[in-house]
C-alpha cells in the first residue's frame, strides 16, 4: 500500500522538412541500444542507493525532538514555548520485499527504576506507488491515487500510528542538492500529534511537507507543518511550525527490552496489520474516531492486548480475535 516537485520533462522535435534516405544497421536480435541499457544502469543505481537511505534508518539511536511554532499567520495568535525532548528508540526492519521496505519504532524508557516499552510509530515505502492513504480531515483517511508522472522513480511513504492505526501518508523522491541526500513528501495532510491534541488548541490537524535525510551519525526527520483550523467555519492557517528529529546511532540503554518486547508480540503486530489493511481495502479507506491520547480509539485496546501477550497474560490466538474485533467494531461507520 501504500512527493512533490515534478522533474519531469517532455520534449520532442520540431517538424521540419524532408530528409535525405538513410541506411540504418541492424542490431542483433536482443541486443539493446548502449544509450538504453545506461540508463538502465542508472536507474538501477538510483533504486538501489534510495533503498539503501532507507534501511539505513533501522538501529538503535538517542532520539531528540524539537518543536517550534515560529510564524503566526492569524492576527493575535501567540506561538506557544518552543519544546525540546528526547528518549531512545529502536528502529527495526519488519519487511524488505524490494519495492517495500517496512520499518518499526519502539520507545524504550525508564521509569522508577522500571523499563519500560512502548510500540512507536511504523513507516512502510513503497517504490513506484499507484496509491497512498492520506489523512482526509478529522476521522477520515482516504486512498489516494498519486498521478502517474509522479510515480516514475519516487517512493511513498505512510505513517502508521502506535497501534498500527493510520496517521498520514504521502509521496516524494530522493533527491541529493547540495551534496545532502533527502526525500521530501508532496503537502500532506495529517491529524494532531498527542502533544497538541491534549492542549484542545484552535487548530485541528497539519497540513505538511515532511523531509528524511542520512546523516554521518544517524539521520534526520524533519516536518515543516502548518497548524490549520477552523475559523468562522473556513480552514484557516493558524501558525507554523518547525519540527526536528534527530536519531544519533547509541546503544547505551536495555536496547534487549525493546527487542524482547517485539520478539513476544510482533506476530501479533502481523495479524494487526492484515486486519487494518482489510478495513481500508474494504472501504477505500478508513473511518476512525481520534482521541487526544491515543491517536484513535483502538489504541488502549490493540497496545493493551500486546502488553498482555509479552507479560504472558494472554495467548497470541485470543489476543488477535479480540485486536480483529475491535478494528471492524470502529471502522464498521
């Protein structure tokens, strides 16, 4: 399943008159012209240098998150206090099928003295995509079809929420200006971050640019977000903001818990995924209510259940009948 500046170019030449009769040799049979098998190679070695950012995101890594609301765009509204945070996350590969490659966040903390483990974000690519599944507005994700000259040489890439849920998706290529690898999404709409929703603040989703970049000791995400809402009952741009992730490769914390942890469950993980795919093949999409804690409301249920099979209170088998159940119970509308 599932960009943005079009670099692609059509040209052809101009009529002219007539030309002289020219004798053209005959290639043998299968062979290709050099110019065609170069460009082959280098589209070849384009595929293979993005599939190879990508994977390298997955390790261990020391994580901070920088959050700045910088340009207000309604009259008297105030940017709230920048916010700086942080915690340690492994990245781990859960498919890598060629064209798809999958990718799993689990926060590992600590907490009075207790570990503890909380399942993270997901990010799933997929090479040449004919559709993403994008946020459409408070409890509504859509598939989308990406235009077809987009999708020659460009990847999407859609973001799954804590409980597999979905969050935002979009589309873009990787490019390298500057001497800086980076891939940078089409504009894209996404729901509240917990951090924001909490707060019940005048805005009620982004509408934003989101940007991946490799760097000597990690890599980088960066979001470029405009906070919208709803103002005299039209969507209004309220402010931007600035939003950094930072991963730096470290290894110094229980990285085995969080890797005890998704031995335990990602079976169950596994079925969670089939059952959301099924909803949105069914539908064309999927509808959710959001909750200012967890994201959607499935999400106490499906991350309790997981819980419960790494603490070894329930069987995996049970664990999904019940993790299907509830996904079909709130998209059924």
């Amino acid at each position: 399943m599932i960009g943005d500046r079009d670099h692609d170019s059509a040209s052809r030449p101009g009529a002219g008159g007539a030309v002289a009769p020219r004798v053209v040799a005959t290639a043998p049979a299968g062979a290709q012209p050099a110019a065609a098998a170069g460009s082959v190679d280098v589209e070849k070695a384009k595929f293979e240098a993005d599939r190879a950012h990508i994977l390298a995101m997955a390790g261990n890594y020391k994580v901070t998150f920088d959050m700045r609301e910088t340009t207000p765009w309604l009259a008297g509204y105030e940017p709230i206090e920048p916010k700086i945070s942080g915690g340690h996350e492994i990245v781990r590969l859960v498919e890598d099928s060629g064209r798809k490659i999958v990718l799993q966040h689990i926060l590992v903390a600590e907490h009075g003295g207790q570990t503890l483990i909380i399942k993270h974000w997901r990010q799933d690519w997929v090479y040449e995509p004919a559709d993403v599944l994008v946020y459409a507005g408070p409890n509504q994700w859509k598939l989308e079809t990406v235009p077809e000259r987009f999708r020659k040489g460009r990847w999407s890439q859609t973001v799954w929420q804590t409980d597999d849920s979905p969050r935002y998706g979009g589309w873009g290529e990787w490019t390298g200006e500057g001497g800086v690898p980076r891939w940078r999404s089409n504009w894209t709409l996404r729901p509240l971050a917990r951090r924001d929703a909490v707060r019940k603040p005048v805005y009620d989703r982004y509408q934003a640019i989101n940007r991946h970049s490799p760097t000597p000791t990690g890599w980088i995400h960066w979001q470029d977000n405009i906070k919208l809402g709803m103002v005299a009952g039209k969507l209004t741009p309220i402010v931007q903001e600035s939003l950094l992730n930072t991963y730096e490769r470290f290894d110094g914390y229980k990285v085995s818990a969080g890797d005890a942890y998704w031995a335990k469950t990602k079976a169950y993980w596994g079925e969670v995924r089939k059952a959301w795919d099924a909803a949105i093949v069914a539908h064309g999409g999927v509808t959710v209510k959001e909750e200012a804690e967890t994201g959607s409301v499935t999400g106490l249920k499906l991350m309790g259940l997981a819980d419960e099979i790494a603490e070894g209170k329930k069987m995996e088998a049970a664990a999904v009948a019940e993790a299907r159940t509830a996904i079909m119970e709130a998209t059924k509308g």
